[in-house]
C-alpha cells in the first residue's frame, strides 16, 4: 500500500487461532459493529489451523462478517493474466476476464439442519438450502447492475449477465431464482441473458470460457465455480475476491476483502505460497476505497512480475513468498 502511494492507516487485530487458543476468543463482543463503524474496509488473510481441527475460529469470524455485516455480494473477478498460466490450449489473456457474483449469506451455508440417531445405522443427517426472495432479488439485482456499471480490462463494456442453478433438480429453490432472474433481466433490455444448470456451466467453463463475462448464482454453486475458475486463471493462488454490501448506507464502509486460497497448512512458513492472490485482493480493496489509480498500479506490477517469471514456483518462477512479494512492492513504488 505504501509503495503504491495510497495513504491507508492499517489496524490490526488478533483474531485467529492463537487468540482462540489462548483465551477461546473467536470475535470479540463488540467486534463486527467495532468494524463496521471504525474502518472503511477489512483486509483478512487465510484462515484455517491444524491446531483447532473444529476450524471454529475460521466459521465465527469468515461467516459470521459476511451474515452479520450483511456482506452478501461475493464478487470474484477471473481474469488470465498470460497465457502460460491456463491449462487450456490456446485460450489468451482476451479470452479470460469474466467475474463471478456469489450469494454469500444464504443457501446451506447457514448451518441448518440437524443429525439424529448419531453413530447408529438409522443415522440421518439434513442440510437444509435456504433461499430468501430478499437474498436472491438483491444478489440477481447487484449482477446487472455490476455489468452495466463495470467494464472488461480492455476497456469494452460487460453485456452478459448468466444465471446458474440446479433447478432441474432442485426444483422449489430453482423456482424463486428462476423467476425471479427473469423479472430482474426484464428492468435491463440492454444486457443479454442466459441461464444454465451449473454442471453445464463447469462443463463449459473448461471447454471454452470466451463465453462467460457476468456470472451471479447462489453460495454453494458460487464457493465452486470460483475455484474451478481459479484453475483458469494460474491456480487459487492467483486469485482475489470481496465480500460487500451494495446498497448499504453506512458512511465510509466499503467490504471484507480477502485472498481465497486458503492456509495451506503443509506448505505454511516454507516460503513457497504464490503472494499474488492476496497483493490483488488489496488492489481490488483500493479500487472499491476510490483508490482506482493505486489499484492500476499494483495490478500492473503483478502482470510484469508474472510475464517476467518474478513469481513463484507453482506459477513459473524461481522466487519465494517473501521475495515475489518484494518484486512487485519495489516495482509499485517505481511507477
């Protein structure tokens, strides 16, 4: 941030897992409402310790942000950087730069549901998917607007807007989406729609992903999708997402912002984990701060670093965690 030029005064706080190891704290009494009001956007790393095999820590403060400061727009932009970082033949840089849009507080990531007669042979264990007309018109609402507001990296405008659920199957939560994807696209002529069932889109999105430039869908589709989009991209390493709530009027509070690569406990202080999900997840911080210029900036320095192989291992190059890093932060400061 510093090298970029952009004047952020960092907080930092030690909710983790050795703060719940210590004293059993996952997030303080007044914590979210501390964040909401105090700061102007949050920037968390990876969460997830072999120490606490309940992961508690990670749930109460990841899941409990996004549904207790109503952060439920999930937004992952998937764009390809080189063409040496996708698995697919002849796919370019041009033909990768599409984002997907996440329910991120509703769907079976509530946690209902139950387990009776545990450990016996009768065992039955229910997860129940939730859908709120509220939380699917607001989520469906945010994805046209993000595509009539948001242009490509090249400069040309986003047209397409595609609706991905499984209601062939799930036919009562597929009823509200469907209908009401329909009502929202109905307000936007403008923006062309598609709807397909997510095992064709995954089909799909690895058989040619030219296709795809807004996609919104509900939270478990969105927690897989993104990732297998990730792979598109140069691996999960590469990729940055945010977590906001559009249309909230809180004065100067813009989202969470983190990298979803998650701890990677084998490889933790080997010095080998790729840096540049989490140094693009700050630029997209930036971006939405008003910051665009900053974000432009550092965006810029992690595409040389990756055309130049300043990278690491899994992406190319020969450097480790803290020196990628020190590429780019060095590379920033002269631009």
């Amino acid at each position: 941030m510093e090298a970029a030029g952009a004047a952020v005064e960092f907080t930092s706080f030690d909710w983790g897992a050795d703060r719940y190891l210590a004293d059993k704290t996952t997030v303080p009494p007044d914590g979210f409402a501390t964040l909401a009001r105090d700061f102007d956007a949050i920037l968390v790393g990876a969460f997830g310790d072999p120490r606490v095999p309940s992961n508690i820590h990670a749930k109460e403060i990841l899941l409990g942000m996004r549904c207790k400061m109503d952060l439920y727009a999930n937004v992952r932009p998937v764009r390809l950087m080189d063409a040496s970082l996708c698995p697919l033949k002849g796919v370019e840089p041009k033909d990768i730069d599409f984002v997907v849009i996440r329910e991120n507080t509703e769907g079976v990531y509530g946690d209902l549901g139950g387990i009776f007669k545990q450990g016996t042979p009768d065992e039955v264990a229910i997860q129940e998917d939730v859908n709120t007309r509220k939380g699917v018109e607001r989520i469906i609402r945010y994805a046209f607007e993000y595509c009539a507001s948001n242009k490509k990296i090249d400069g040309s405008p986003r047209r397409r807007v595609l609706m991905c659920d499984k209601s062939n199957a799930m036919t009562h939560a597929g009823s509200l989406w469907q209908r009401v994807f329909r009502e929202v696209a109905a307000e936007h002529p403008h923006i062309e729609t598609r709807h397909m069932y997510v095992d064709a889109l995954c089909m799909q999105m690895v058989r040619d992903p030219r296709e795809f430039d807004v996609i919104v869908t509900n939270n478990m589709f969105g927690d897989i999708i993104t990732d297998l989009a990730a792979g598109l991209q140069g691996g999960l390493g590469m990729a940055a997402s945010g977590n906001l709530r559009p249309g909230h009027t809180s004065i100067g509070f813009s989202g969470m912002f983190e990298p979803v690569h998650g701890s990677a406990p084998p490889i933790a202080g080997k010095n080998i984990a790729n840096p540049f999900g989490a140094i693009l997840t700050a630029a997209m911080m930036l971006a939405h701060l008003g910051m665009t210029g900053k974000a432009q900036k550092v965006e810029a320095a992690v595409l040389e670093a990756v055309l130049q192989k300043k990278t690491t291992a899994d992406i190319g190059g020969t450097l480790g965690t803290r020196e990628a890093g020190e590429w780019v932060a060095e590379r920033v400061s002269y631009r």
